[in-house]
C-alpha cells in the first residue's frame, strides 16, 4: 500500500513538474517576437534590443537578439557588430565559463571575418578574457601564458590599432604576474638549497622578460645562489646592477655588503 501511494505521489509531482515548467516557457518574454510590425529595419531594432538589455544586464535576452542577427540576417549591415556584442556579453557576463564562451566568439569572429575593420579588437578581447581568468602567482599560469600569446599576436598583428597602448599595459601586466611566479619557484628552489635551480630559473627568467618589474629580487637570488655555488666573479655583476638600477630596494643593504665581501676576498 505504502509503495503504491508513493508511486501515485511522486506521478503525481512529475505532472505539477511538467505543467510548471510549460507553463514557464509559454510566460518567458519572447524574445523571436518583439519586432514592431513593419519596421523598416528589424535588424537595427534588434541590435538596439540588444544593446539596451546589455546595459541593463540581462545577458540572455541580450545573447538572443544579438544572435538572430548574426543567423538570420547575413546582410546586415550590423551583423558584425552583434557578433562581436555577443561575445562582449559573455565577457562582462564574468565567471570562467563565460569567458570561454567569450572567448570562442571572438575567436570565431576573427576566422570567418579575419579582414574586418574590428578584427583587432576581437583579438584584442581574446588577450582580456584569458587575463580576466590568471590566477595567483603560485597557481596555474595557463590563462596567464595564454594572454601573453594573445596580446604579442594582437601587437604583431595590429600595429596601428586604437587599442596598442591597452593591450601593452595588459600585456606588462601579465607577464608580470608570469615573471612573479617564476620568481616563486626559484625562491623555493633557493630556500631548499637548491642552487643550480635557482640560478637556471633565474636566468631564463631575465633573458625572457629583462623589463620584469622584480627584477632586483631576480638580481639578488641569482646572485647569492653564485655565490653559494662559489661562482663569485659572475655573481658581482648582478649585485652591482641591483644597486644601480634599484638605489631603494629592499636588497639594496644586503647587496652592497655583498659587493664589498666580494670586492676585498678578491685577488
């Protein structure tokens, strides 16, 4: 008896379910039904739709009116703006998933229409969704390696573009942030005792990147790592640059006792 009342309970919630969720679906607004009959120009009106509900944050209504445009009318004239606003509405959208998707729109804008007027800030957007994904300097650096290949590619690609001086800023920035976690690892590696790594990560680092903004931490782990290593003659030139290009650095003390040891055990 118990068992057969379940049965009819739960049949019973799986109806309820169902007719909620029809019912559901028949209020949504529809979005495919919102053109003012006649309009001259349905595709404007929609990307206006769009824009508006962008500002308003509605990223899913703004999705659905951009992406008729983009399948239903291949000779707009807004066409590729609405793609490219398709991908901008993932983006501010925000969350890892979103800027993936972000980013497969854009990435698709640049493959079917490559010549664009606005193919540069497609790629330009493509380096600004890995950024806005980087993780701490002790975590995964995949979306920092991958911004820095978007934003040399938009550089190479796009000398002339409006958004040269952005894309340079955020590229600093995140091969700083690339250049921080190397500089982790080679301070663990230092910490342990390990001094050959230390000096090969170190050194990698500064034929890589010689404009890291660490570089006097870079200078002084590499320097005390030769010394340890008893490679003293190459380990002075690092010291002497830590003090001449960082006067206030917090290893500028320790530098200078360093040059002077070195100075006078020299022969």
């Amino acid at each position: 008896m118990h068992l057969s009342a379940n049965r009819k309970s739960l049949s019973a919630i799986h109806i309820l379910a169902t007719i909620t969720l029809i019912a559901s679906v028949n209020c949504a607004p529809a979005v495919y039904d919102n053109i003012p009959e006649g309009h001259p120009h349905p595709d404007m009106y929609l990307f206006e739709t769009g824009q508006a509900a962008m500002e308003d944050r509605k990223w899913f209504r703004a999705r659905a009116l951009f992406r008729r445009i983009v399948d239903t009318f291949p000779q707009s004239l807004y066409r590729f703006d609405a793609k490219i606003e398709l991908g901008r509405s993932y983006y501010l959208q925000g969350g890892l998933i979103s800027l993936i998707e972000a980013r497969n729109e854009f990435e698709e804008f640049l493959r079917f229409f490559p010549t664009n007027a606005r193919a540069d800030y497609a790629q330009y957007l493509i380096g600004m969704t890995y950024l806005e994904a980087t993780l701490d300097p002790d975590r995964d650096q995949s979306q920092t390696q991958g911004a820095i290949e978007a934003f040399n590619i938009f550089l190479d690609t796009y000398p002339e573009s409006q958004y040269r001086d952005d894309a340079g800023i955020a590229l600093r920035s995140v091969r700083d942030l690339h250049g921080e976690s190397e500089l982790r690892v080679a301070r663990f590696y230092f910490e342990h005792r390990w001094w050959p790594g230390t000096v090969q990560r170190l050194r990698q680092l500064l034929k890589d990147d010689p404009e890291f903004s660490g570089l006097d931490s870079a200078y002084y782990y590499l320097a005390e790592s030769l010394v340890r290593m008893n490679s003293e003659a190459e380990a002075l030139p690092y010291f002497e640059r830590l003090i001449d290009e960082f006067a206030s650095s917090e290893w500028t003390t320790a530098a200078t006792v360093r040059i002077a040891e070195l100075k006078k055990s020299s022969p």
